[in-house]
C-alpha cells in the first residue's frame, strides 16, 4: 500500500530531476524557484492516489500528476501579480524577488511546459485527456477573472462566491483526480465521481484557506494572515458579516470597508473582533464540513480498495489542517 508520504517523495523527486530551460537564467529561475519552494502537493497526491484506486504503480505516472502541480505553480506566479502578495509560502513571490514582467513571462513557459509533459501519452489518452484538461485550465481562468471582478461589485452572494471558488480553486482538485483515474482507464462513471468528490472538497478546502487567512498563524500559514482583510477581499467571511451585522456592527464594518488611510494592524485587529462578534468562523467551519460530508458521499461511488482508506483519511487530515 502506497503511503501519503511516500507518494510525495515521489513527486518532489520528479520535480527536482525536471529541466525547463537555462538561458536565459531570470526567465528559468523563477520556475526552479516557485517549484522548490515545497507547499503540499495537493494536486499531484490526489492523482496518484486516485490512479492508486486501480493500479499499483504509481510511480509510473508521477511525471503526469507533477505536470498538474506546475500548472497550479503557473497559476500562482501569475495570482500573486494580480493580488499584489509579498509572500507565497513563507518567501518572496517570485514578482517580488525578480519583477512583474519576469513573473508574467516566467509564469508563460510554465503553461507551455505542462503541454510538453503530457505529450508522450499515449495518441487515445492523450486526446482524450486534453479537452478535460483544456476545460479545467480555462475555468481557472474564469474564476480568477470572478475574482477580480468582485474586488469593484458592490454586492457578491454567497452563491456568487462559491461558484467562484469552485472555477479558481475547485476544479483543479477534480481534474487532479480525473486525471488519475484516466491514466488508469478507470471507468467514467468512477472518474466522474472522483472529479465531483475533488470539487467538493476543493471548495471546502478554500473556504478553510479563507478561514485560515484570518485565524491562522503566520509562522506556520505561510502567507500573510489577515491580507484578505486589509485588501476588503469579498471571502466567504465578509459575506457573511455584512448579512448579520446590525446597528454599531454595520456601521464599524462599512467604516473598515470603505476607510483609504489605516493602520494594518488597527483594521485586522478590529475586523476580526467583528468576525468573532458575529460568529463568523464558526459559521465558516459548519460550511467546510458540508463540503467535505458532500464529497464523501461523491466518493462513496467509487469501488472500494486498501488505496481507497488512504484517500477518505488524507481528505479528513485536510479539515483539521492549521497551514
């Protein structure tokens, strides 16, 4: 039975071994570092433990599941502009460290380099694996744009935000899975309900990223806790808060919201008395384990296996997870 751990073994080994390019050395650079700078390896775990349900050799389709990790990689060189974050896992975003333009294009050769590991599949799995991946990469796309776009909307629903939480985030962990499944032929009816499952748990686990951006610890969070806050980032939270903040509450919120000139820890500090007020987080947490009890139900479509164990407690790990 293949372990968590030893699976991520396999895909930092991948990664290590991989060569996008040297010269020039700022536009490869960046790729080797934003790569190496570790974080959890979701996306390409989730492969090989869904490739896992099926076969036994999972080594096999590390390079495959490792392609899905530098498309996330691209996605966030890319995030980080937009967003204009100081760190990604505890160190300089690569826009910081080198520039803007570096980070665009470095962020570019990234994408084109994902096609390039797909490239030697086989002719029938490779054309059917490229219109599902195709679909997953452009609505990221999309809800990156829904993102944007909510930073100027007046009012976002909590529908709104879970739709685009489910493009930007959500997806990918389906695609993740899917992909295993197919490199495995597994059948569709299973791939499809490993793809909902990931979706599923792809939202709650965003929804803890939200909830982790506030209460989480920095020194183990690896971004900047209370960032969404000073940026008036329209999160599960802020929704929630202003539907029940009444009277004083309202008035101090929308003074938080709409104040230009404040001290940051002033504004994160108040806002998340607020949060705690209105029993933002706890609100939050009932969320996260609807999404996760969906899953689970996705996954309960999927043939048993020993694989199948590791999987259900590898998602449970992720609901109790403080970074």
């Amino acid at each position: 039975m293949n372990s968590a751990t030893s699976l991520v073994r396999l895909v930092e080994q991948e990664i290590k071994k991989q060569r996008f390019g040297s010269n020039p050395k700022s536009l490869y650079d960046p790729i080797h570092y934003i790569m190496r700078l570790g974080g959890k390896r979701l996306r390409p775990l989730l492969a090989l433990l869904a490739y896992s349900l099926y076969r036994d050799n999972p080594k096999s389709i590390v390079k495959y599941a490792t392609a899905v990790e530098l498309f996330h990689n691209f996605t966030l060189l890319h995030d980080d502009i937009m967003d204009k974050a100081p760190l990604r896992r505890g160190k300089p975003t690569v826009h910081k460290k080198w520039n803007v333009n570096t980070a665009i294009l470095s962020g570019d050769v990234m994408l084109v380099k994902v096609y390039d590991q797909f490239l030697d599949l086989s002719g029938q799995t490779l054309k059917e694996l490229l219109p599902v991946f195709n679909q997953c990469a452009a609505e990221v796309c999309e809800g990156q744009q829904w993102d944007m776009e909510f930073e100027t909307k007046a009012k976002v629903t909590e529908a709104q935000y879970i739709q685009m939480i489910k493009l930007k985030t959500a997806v990918l962990l389906g695609f993740s899975l899917e992909l295993g499944a197919l490199l495995a032929n597994a059948d569709l009816r299973e791939r499809k309900a490993l793809k909902e499952f990931g979706i599923n748990i792809g939202i709650g686990f965003q929804l803890k990223d939200d909830l982790l951006d506030v209460y989480g610890d920095q020194s183990k969070f690896g971004k900047q806790v209370g960032g969404d806050i000073l940026a008036n980032k329209k999160t599960y939270l802020l929704i929630k808060a202003k539907e029940k903040a009444k009277g004083r509450d309202k008035q101090e919120l929308e003074h938080w919201i709409t104040v230009r000139k404040f001290n940051k820890s002033q504004k994160i500090k108040a806002v998340t008395a607020l949060y705690d007020r209105l029993a933002i987080a706890q609100l939050t947490e009932i969320k996260i384990a609807e999404y996760f009890k969906h899953g689970f139900k996705n996954l309960e479509q999927v043939t048993a296996s020993p694989q199948k164990e590791l999987l259900i407690q590898f998602t449970q790990n992720l609901i109790s997870r403080q970074t």
